[in-house]
C-alpha cells in the first residue's frame, strides 16, 4: 500500500520483465507501472498455443516470487484479451443498503456464480467498498504518549494474529484447542495495548480511533446519478460474447430472486448486443440477396422452370460451404456471414451458364436429356476453370498474416469454400434438373414477349457500341486508359482504415484530470459531464466510473442508447454533437468515444506509436513533452496523450541519517511514520 510508481517500477515490474523475457513466442510485451499497481501484458504470435504459454508464464513468475517484496499480493497470470477490457457491465444498486453492504453482497454471492459462465476470465468488481478496520491516529496525542505510527502497526501484527492451538490427548478424549487470538471489532482494536508507560498501559484509544470502513474510495460509480457498485466481464481469449451473455441473461433472473430487498440489478454495457443484431442483419441480407438474384434470373430466362434450377444451387452451396466451416472449426459471426451475403450471387454463376447452354440445345429442338449431354461436354472443362478461377482469387486472402489476416481468413475460406462446392453442384445436379425440367415451347404469353422485346434492345445496343469501340481503337484505348488513372486518383484520395466507424448502440466519454487530482476532483467533472449525457432523448442509461481501473485522475461514462429502430441520430453523430460542450468543460481534458468496429479495444487511439529510449524516464518525459507540444498544434488531431506521466506532485523525505543513528531511530520507521 501507498508504493509509487518508481517503487513498483524497479521492485515488481523490472524483475518479472526480465524473468518474461526469455517466454517462447513473444510477439511484443508492455509494462504499466501505477500506484501500488503493475500490469505486465503480454501478446504473442498467432501460433503459440495459449494454454502453453500461459503455463509457461506462471513457471517464470513463481522462479522470482522470492526476489519480490514479501509484502505484496500475490501476481495474478490471466489467459485474457490482449487489452482486458470488459465485454459486460452489471451495475447493483440499492435504496436501503449501503455501498459497502452491496459490496459483501456481491462479493460472496454473485462474482463466483458469474465466472462458472462458460467462457469468463474474470469478474471484476468495480467500485469495490470492501469492509475493513480503519485506524486514525491524532499526532498530538501520539507525541505526548511517545507513540510512533511504527509502533501502532507492530503491536496490530502482533495482537491481531490467529494461531493454531493445536489438540490435547488423553486415553479416552481429544480436544482441539482454539486460540482466540484475533480481532474483530472496533472495540477490540481500540483496547491494543501498545506499551507500557510509568506502570500505565498504554492502548489504541488512547492515541487514535478504530471504525469499520472501506478499505478503498479510489473508485466512484453511479448508475442515473445513483451510487453503484459493478461487475466488468471479462472474457476469455477464445470464448464467444454471445454464449457469456446469453448464460448471463439466464442467471439473471435467479440474482434478481435472491437479492436481498431493496437491492437491483441492471445490465449497463453489453457489447454483445450490436454482435447479434449484426448477425439478424446479415441474415435479413442473406435473405435479400437470394430474392434480388432470383428475380434477376427470371428477367433474363423468363421461365419459371429455369429459375428453380440456379435456385436449388444456393441452400445446396450455402449447406457445404456450412459444412466446410465446420471442418475448419469456424464460427457463425459477421465475416462468415458477410461471405454467405456475397457467394449468393457468386455461387448462381456456375449453374446459370450451363442452365443456359443447355436451355439454348432445348429451344432448338433437341430432348432434355441430350441438350443436357450435350451442353455439358461443351463447357465442362470452361466451367471447372471457372469454378477454379474465382476460388484462387480468395487464396491470398486466407494467407495473411498477423491481425488481418487472423480476421479475414475465415471469410476467405468460406468464400471459397462455397464456390467450389457451387461448382461441383454446376456439374452434377444442375445438368440432371436441366434434363427433368427444361421443356421446349412453341409459342410464349405476352410477358415473355414484351421481355424479350426489352432484352433483344439491350442486345441491339451493345452491339453497336461493341462495333463502334472495335473501329475506333483510339478512342477505346483512350476511354480505358482515362478510367484507370481516374481510378488511381480517387483511390489515392479516399482514406484508408481497418474497418469503418459503426453504430453499436452505445457510446462513451473520457475524462483526463491534472496529475496529481483526487478521485473526488475527477468525480466532480464526471458528474458535470453527466448533467450533459443524461438530457440526450435517445439514451437509455449513464454508468459513470470515476477512477477508472484505479487511476484517480480518469473517469468514463457509458451512454446506452435506445434501439437502432427507435431514433433517428446515429451514435456518431450523438458524440460529434457532445464533443465542443464536452471540450469546454474547464479544469479537465473531456471527449466522446465511439467503440470501434471489429471488436478492437474502445480505448485504442487510430494512430499510436511507441518511443523508445535508453535514457532515464526523466529524459524520455521531456521529450515526450516535446513532441507532444507539437501534435497538439495539428487542428485534425484531437485528445492526443501519453500513457508516460512524470508530473504528478510529490512530497520527498531527505533523511538525515547521522541524527537518525544518534537518535537510534531506525531509517524504516521514519518511512513508515
């Protein structure tokens, strides 16, 4: 307790670096020294099992436990998301109990139900107020009794220990005898005796106090202006969003019966929610993209007959491309989805040009059966090539490397897959409908004939512009030449981003405090820029977290919108409204956040790079500031920062250890007074 970051720096952090450092695999590791807190975080190559190394990780860890300070906690190794970041926020609120009442609640009965959930890492409790004894010594009273704040916490260890008393025997009983050695109340505490002065005891009471308190304020929350406590769900690195919120939403009920009266439970944050309407909206698209295509292959065969062959193609495709998947071991997410969407169009290709071909032997008089024959032997082996073709195109893909590649190799597969699956269907069912279905008819209906009337046009056009552009071979070759540079210079011109900004439902605000602020001075803004969130018609809730992962000078506000159907602004343009009232806020930098796509960490800047140096701390800080001084002159940069700060006030003891020595005052009692 009370360790700064230069403590935590070379005490903690540097020895389990180095310790880490030989861990096979590693792709890149980063290290955050806070007060009283280290974070060491770890990622590695895609090939590395990551049960192995987190194994291997916890081997390194245990082989410097001894060199670390006795006095710490024990370092906790989680298999987790790269950033840690909580999928699901579960605020608990109450009318009738304190914080520190919801805190125990929640403690002992709902974090551990949480983390049975199949898929959960961890379920971390958010503005904790655990129960604890808290002493308040008077100075005064301390020097008149000569009574040091060393002595007070020796005489606590000393006094308020349990011991194993071990058993009696006898021939014929055994009893097992209890030292009642600890302290469990104020009162108890309060009657420590810490020394003995001129044959008078000298106890607690009489140099300070003792109350049952929290054991740390560094973390404020409220739900709708409510004081809250929270569970942050953090999921495996494997695990899927939507299984964890569905055994979530489950168990809800069964924690909401068992609450005690006068307590709730409200589901804040759950990014799980745009996952699965992504999806719904995928199969809408799905759905669409079948009826456009079907409607399309009617306009130009103008046969309903016709249109059933190439119709049969698609859930014929779609089912091995499912199959397929299954054989990978790929999931049903927004990309495999997305790949469904676009091989409903690819996947008819094959099957309509031999539907055609032999569709054009049966208009000109011969049986099914043999135009059927007969159309295939002429563009079999075209249609093989093809088939062949358009699956390699999406070969490259699936090869990718590093985060890309880890993310566009299922649509890449599936996307072949189904291909090659419609070209098999092309060669084999298609032929065989084609023989059973196909008819020739003498005479057409008025609707066939006003169609072809149309596609006959369609055809004259083209064929006097084709015959135009063969004569003129200039003009042509000029015409594509100017097409491509157009296209080249619209492609340099449009910016380039993993993926675009979405509407998840959800938005966020930061605030940044001054080094050296209080939780109470950053939860003093986070509450003026609630009065900002909670006017917004279209939010549905605001979670506020001041001191957020225990840095005193950060607060964050979740807004939770009401569904995408019921409002007419998009969270982007919520945030870009919000952000000038939230720039203006003096005494704090503030600015809104959309999550951004693709489940990457909602705190990631869309530029970031780090400077490495091997200088001191102090000298790297001052460039820092160099540089950051001129990244804030760029007017398109906003809410630049830097997760290197230096600045925050301190109070440093010189000792003077000659008169600590004559005194015979030992040096770790003036630290720890």
């Amino acid at each position: 307790q009370g360790a700064s970051p230069d403590i935590i720096e070379t005490e903690v952090t540097k020895i389990i670096e180095d310790s880490l450092s030989g861990v096979e695999g590693i792709k890149t590791i980063t290290s955050q020294s806070r007060q009283e807190q280290s974070q060491i975080t770890i990622v590695f190559k895609m090939e590395r099992d990551a049960d192995d190394a987190a194994a291997e990780v916890r081997d390194r860890v245990g082989r410097v436990r001894a060199d670390l300070p006795l006095d710490i906690e024990e370092p906790v190794i989680a298999k987790v998301e790269a950033d840690a970041s909580p999928i699901l926020y579960l605020a608990f609120f109450s009318d009738k109990h304190s914080n520190e009442e919801v805190t125990d609640y929640v403690d002992r009965y709902v974090t551990d139900q949480i983390e049975m959930i199949d898929g959960v890492a961890e379920a971390q409790i958010l503005g904790a107020r655990k129960y604890s004894m808290r002493i308040w010594l008077d100075p005064a009273r301390m020097t008149a009794r000569g009574v040091t704040p060393q002595d007070v916490e020796t005489a606590i260890r000393a006094q308020n220990i349990e011991i194993p008393g071990g058993r009696i025997e006898s021939a014929a009983r055994e009893f097992t005898v209890l030292s009642d050695t600890s302290l469990t109340t104020p009162e108890q505490f309060e009657n420590i005796i810490l020394r003995k002065q001129g044959g008078t005891l000298v106890r607690l009471k009489d140099v300070g106090r003792a109350e049952i308190g929290p054991e740390s304020v560094r973390e404020i929350l409220r739900y709708n202006g409510k004081p809250a406590v929270a569970i942050g769900v953090v999921k495996q690195s494997t695990a899927n969003p939507l299984d964890i919120s569905a055994g979530l939403r489950k168990l809800l009920p069964e924690l909401n019966a068992n609450l005690p009266d006068g307590m709730h439970t409200q589901v804040v944050y759950d990014s799980s929610i745009f996952i699965e309407r992504s999806i719904d909206n995928v199969f809408d698209s799905i759905f669409e993209a079948v009826g456009l295509v079907l409607l399309i292959i009617f306009l130009f065969l103008r046969s309903i007959r016709s249109t059933l062959i190439p119709l049969v193609t698609i859930p014929v495709s779609l089912v091995g491309a499912f199959t397929l998947m299954w054989a990978f071991g790929f999931s049903i997410n927004t990309l495999t989805l997305l790949a469904m969407v676009l091989a409903v169009g690819l996947v008819v290709d094959d099957a309509i040009v031999v539907l055609e071909n032999v569709h054009r032997h049966v208009e000109n008089g011969l049986e099914p059966k043999e135009a059927a024959i007969r159309g295939m032997r002429e563009i079999g082996t075209a249609v093989i090539l093809m088939t062949l073709t358009l699956a390699a195109v999406y070969v490259p893909v699936a090869m990718m490397e590093g985060r890309t590649g880890k993310l566009f190799t299922e649509f890449a597969l599936t996307l072949a897959g189904s291909v090659l699956v419609s070209g098999f269907v092309a060669l084999t069912l298609t032929p065989m409908m084609c023989s059973r279905m196909l008819r020739h008819q003498q005479r057409h209906n008025r609707l066939y004939l006003l169609m072809e009337q149309g596609l006959a046009a369609l055809e004259n056009g083209y064929r006097r512009l084709l015959g135009w552009s063969l004569k003129t071979v200039l003009a042509g070759l000029t015409l594509a030449l100017l097409a491509g540079g157009a296209t080249w210079y619209f492609y340099q011109q449009l910016p380039s981003e993993l993926s675009p900004m979405e509407d998840r439902g959800v938005f966020m605000t930061f605030m940044i405090a001054p080094d050296g602020a209080s939780v109470n001075y950053t939860n003093h803004y986070v509450k003026q820029g609630e009065q900002l969130l909670t006017p917004i018609p279209e939010g549905k809730g605001v979670f506020s977290v001041a001191g957020m992962n225990g840095n005193v000078t950060e607060g964050i506000s979740f807004v939770e919108l009401t569904d995408w159907q019921e409002r007419d602004r998009s969270s982007l343009q919520i945030a870009s409204e919000l952000g000038p009232k939230l720039f203006g806020i003096p005494g704090v930098l503030g600015f809104p956040i959309t999550p951004p796509s693709l489940g990457q960490p909602f705190m990631d800047q869309p530029v970031q790079f780090v400077v490495k140096t091997t200088d001191s701390y102090a000298q790297l800080n001052e460039q820092m500031g160099k540089l950051m001084a001129e990244v804030r002159k760029n007017p398109r940069i906003l809410a630049a920062r830097t997760d290197l700060k230096l600045n925050s006030p301190e109070l440093r003891l010189k000792v003077d250890r000659d008169k600590a020595a004559d005194l015979g005052i030992p040096v770790a009692t003036i630290g720890s007074t």
